[in-house]
C-alpha cells in the first residue's frame, strides 16, 4: 500500500533502539525524510546508518536527552517544521505505591506526559498552518490496563492520553490528527534486559522466563518493532486522516476487554 506521505518529514524521539527505531525504519520505507534522536550518539548513528543504506530518505541525528529543556530546544532547532512527530522515551522505573515521593512523580511526569505535550505544543502549530499534520504519541498497554508496580507510568501516560483526547478534537478541522500507539509486550532491548533480570531474580532460566511470558499472550509471542513500527506509519499515512484521538492498542490479545 502506497502510504502517500513519501517527502514528508519526520521527527521521531527515542529512536536508536526499540519501538522508536521501528517507526523510523517504517516511515523510511514510505519516503519520509527523517530526524531521529536519542541520548547516545553510537547507537543512534549506527541507525541512521542502516536507514541511509536502505532507503532513499534524508537522516539527521540529534544526540539529546528528549525529557530535558535544554536536549528538546537541540531537538526541535534541528527538526524545524515538520509534517510528523513521534513521540518516546523511557519508561519510569518500576516499585510499590509506597516508594514514591513528590520528586519521583515530577520526573515521571516530565519524561511520559509534559514532553509530549511540549513537542505537541511546538510542531503542532506550523502543521496547522500548513493544513496537514499527523502525531503519534507511543505510550503503554498500561494505559488501558495498568500493571501495579509501574504506578508511576500509569499515572503520567494517563495524564497525557487524557491531554491528546481533547488536544486532537481541537487540532482536527486543521489536517492534523493525534492518536497514541499502545505497545504491549514488545521484542526490544529492554525487554531483553528485563527478561534477563527476571533470570537473576527467580533462577529460571531466559528460555523458560519467556515462554512463561508468551503463554500470558493469546498471539503466543512478543510484538516486534518491526510491526510496531508499520502500524505508526499507516498511523502517519494520508489514509489515517479520520483517525483522530485514538488509543491503538498492540498487545497480542493479552488485555482481555470487548473494546
Ligand atoms: P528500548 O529498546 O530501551 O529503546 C529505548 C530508546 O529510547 C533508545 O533508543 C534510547 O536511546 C531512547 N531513549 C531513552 N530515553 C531517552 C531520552 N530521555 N531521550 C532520548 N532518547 C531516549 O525501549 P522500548 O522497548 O523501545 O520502549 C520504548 C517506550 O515504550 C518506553 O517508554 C517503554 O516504557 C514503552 N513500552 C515498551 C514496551 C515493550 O514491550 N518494549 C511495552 C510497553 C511500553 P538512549 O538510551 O541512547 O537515549
């Protein structure tokens, strides 16, 4: 499917690794010039080197910290206008309801609610203006469903979702559509870390940790970036233009609800 968005330009944060990187190596494939940042500057090089090597799409880098002030005003001086913003970053760590103080909650915040909502804030009005724009916001199956020891990520993904379902009806009669991409478990670095840490903690072995872990998914597997990543380019395509505040969940089947 011709996804009609070839030319287009793209910042995508957090994009070196993971779920990020799959929605660069997506928008890539459809022709989009892309900005991609992470903290790193090897991995993220060694990305836009791969994207460079396949397809035929302009790629900057911006090595920056996407939660800071200062890494977003790095970020958004090199991407200028753009047509698509994905936003992403890392998670909050996990812990009990007791463990978090004020601080912890700030930070959380900072990083999964009020980032997003400051790149929305500085890109959005150009595409209005320009009378076309897609953003895709990825968050977390949490959101639908929340997983006890992320409180922190629950409460701060869910401020945003509550933020992009009354942004994206604003922003809408101007070509522009909001919608959140909610990844379930996904075959990514960290959730190779994560799976070697659950080997050190119970003894089990990583083999056994994950198929422990695909039999809690109806689809019987991880998700990967790969389909990830093609599920936010059709997101960012011109055939999404009617999808507007949207909670697109891709978790395998493993949230048991009707809707
Ligand atoms: P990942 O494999 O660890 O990749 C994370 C990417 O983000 C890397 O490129 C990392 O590069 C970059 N990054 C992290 N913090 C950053 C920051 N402050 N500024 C700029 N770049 C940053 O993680 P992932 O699995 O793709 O997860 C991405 C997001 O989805 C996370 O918020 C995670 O909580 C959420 N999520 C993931 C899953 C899953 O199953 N994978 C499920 C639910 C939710 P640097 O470290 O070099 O900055």
């Amino acid at each position: 499917m011709d996804l009609g968005i070839s030319g287009k330009r793209a910042l995508v944060c957090a994009s070196s690794k993971g779920l990020g990187r799959g929605c660069a190596f997506a928008l890539a494939e459809a022709g989009v010039d892309l900005v991609l940042n992470a903290r790193g500057a090897e991995a993220l090089e060694a990305t836009a080197a791969e994207i460079r090597s396949l397809y035929k799409v302009n790629v900057e880098t911006v090595a920056a910290d996407i939660t800071s002030e200062e890494g977003r005003a790095e970020v958004l001086e090199i991407a200028g206008q753009v047509d698509i913003l994905v936003t992403n970053a890392g998670g909050p760590p996990p812990g009990m309801w007791t463990d978090w103080d004020r601080d912890d909650f700030i930070d959380a915040l900072d990083a999964n609610m009020l980032t997003p909502i400051a790149l929305i804030k500085a890109l959005v009005p150009s595409m209005m203006d320009r009378g076309w724009g897609r953003v895709v916001n990825i968050t977390s199956v949490s959101v639908k469903a929340p997983i006890p020891v992320l409180g922190l990520s629950n409460a701060a993904r869910t401020g945003l979702t509550g933020y992009v379902a009354g942004t994206s009806r604003q922003v809408a009669g101007s070509g522009v559509t909001i919608n959140n991409l909610l990844p379930g478990l996904h075959d990514t670095d960290r959730m190779v870390s994560l799976d070697k840490m659950a080997v050190e903690t119970t003894g089990k072995s990583f083999d056994d940790i994950r198929a422990e872990k695909y039999a809690s998914i109806p689809a019987g597997r991880y998700g990967s970036a790969a389909e990830f990543g093609a599920t936010c380019a059709f997101m960012c395509s011109q055939h999404a233009g009617f999808m507007v505040g949207q909670n697109v969940l891709l978790d395998g089947g493993a949230t048991v609800s009707t809707m």
